[in-house]
C-alpha cells in the first residue's frame, strides 16, 4: 500500500515567488494536515482538513493558504516567498478522529535564494 | 513557554544501555500524546501513542501522567539503529504540536 506522497521533492525559488506544493494521503484517509520543519526545530502546524473542509490554521501568515480536492489530495500554496519560508513541508494523513495518529510524507525541501 | 518542552540532547549513550526522555506539556486540554521518531532529513515516522495507562513496544515503554502532565520514553538494550531524533507531540482540538525532538546517539 503506498504511503503519503508528497511532490516535488526539492524545489528551489526566489524571493517573491510562489509555489504549490502537492500531497496525497494514504488510501481511505480523510483528513489532510501540512506542517512547516525549520532546522532544529519540531514540525509547526499550518492546515488540517477533512473531507475538503478547513478544520484548522496555525499561525502562518496569509500567504500560506491550501484546498482539499474530491480525493483527498491536497495542495500548499505560498505566495510572495520569503527567505524564512526556506523548510521542509511535511503532509500527513489520517482517519481524522482524534486520537488518530497522523502518518507523514518524505516532505518537500523548498529553499529560498 | 513552548506547549511541549523537551530536553534537546544529545544523549550519547553505548549499546546496550537504557535510555529515558522526559518531555512535558502545558496545555491540560490535550487528548492524545504520540512519541515519533526522525531520521535525519527524514520525515517523522510514528513511534507508538502513549496511553495513561502505560504501554509497551518490544524495547520502548511510554508513559504518561496527565496530573503532572508530563510524558516519557523508556528504551531498554539500545541499538546503534535507535540513533535519531525523538520528537515529543500532545493533541488537543487542533491537530499536532511538535516538541523540539531529543536527539539520541547509540556508540558502538
């Protein structure tokens, strides 16, 4: 059974570009989330949805935005890149209960120039 | 204060030890806590969920205490294979919150 995949894998921008980041979720998993991981740090909570709904948004700053398709699959969206957005993105799918554990992607590297 | 607190490491311990992370939250409306583990430039990878009663995985034990709230990993006979970053997470309402993640080198 395939895992949670993410495309691309790398991806270089520059600053004030945008860029669209796409993930599909293990077979029968409803519920969508993104995170952002910086260097040294833990995964940051961006977008969760399920069953093409937004359930919750981290901190992230408007240009961050996503959408949740008919199959689940979903997509990250940044505009007006900035060289802080330099991370690697992680999906991860789950049932969407609550005490589902999520299961994640290989991530997207963006970095910023 | 970070929602969940864990001490960074590194941990160098040799093969064959046993190992225990400790790792604390603040936010008492948590509902589910999970232990993951990271590779290097890898994503996390589920470790096991951690139960109020206690629950064992072959070497690991988790616990957690929720009049504490705090929650810890214990790793019996450790393997030069169990070196990685082990990353704390609670959930409450919204999906998970991340702790920084405990880096562990087993040495030969």
């Amino acid at each position: 059974d395939a895992g949670v995949t993410q495309s691309p894998t790398h991806l270089i921008k520059t600053r004030g570009q945008h860029v669209t980041l796409r993930c599909s979720p293990i077979s029968g998993h409803k519920s969508v989330s993104w995170y952002q991981q910086v260097l040294g740090q833990g995964p940051q909570f961006i977008f969760q949805y399920y069953e093409k709904e937004e359930r919750g948004r981290g901190n992230f700053p408007d240009r961050f935005s996503a959408r949740q398709f008919p199959n689940y699959s979903s997509e990250l969206n940044v505009n007006a890149l900035l060289l802080g957005d330099s991370a690697l993105y992680l999906c991860a799918s789950s049932l969407g209960g609550m005490d589902q554990p999520q299961h994640f992607g290989d991530g997207t590297r963006l970095s910023i120039l | 204060r970070k929602e969940v607190e864990q001490d960074p490491g590194p941990f160098n311990v040799p093969e064959g030890a046993t190992v225990a992370f400790n790792c604390t939250y603040s936010n008492s409306a948590s509902q589910s806590f999970f232990w993951y583990r990271q590779d290097c430039r890898k994503e996390p990878k589920l470790l096991m969920s951690v139960y109020s009663s206690g629950n064992e995985d072959g070497r690991f034990t988790a616990q957690l205490n929720r009049a504490s709230q705090y929650i810890s990993l214990l790793i019996r006979d450790s393997k030069l294979s169990d070196s990685a970053t082990y990353l704390c997470v609670s959930r409450g309402n919204t999906p998970l919150v991340f702790g920084k993640g405990t880096r562990l080198s087993v040495i030969a």
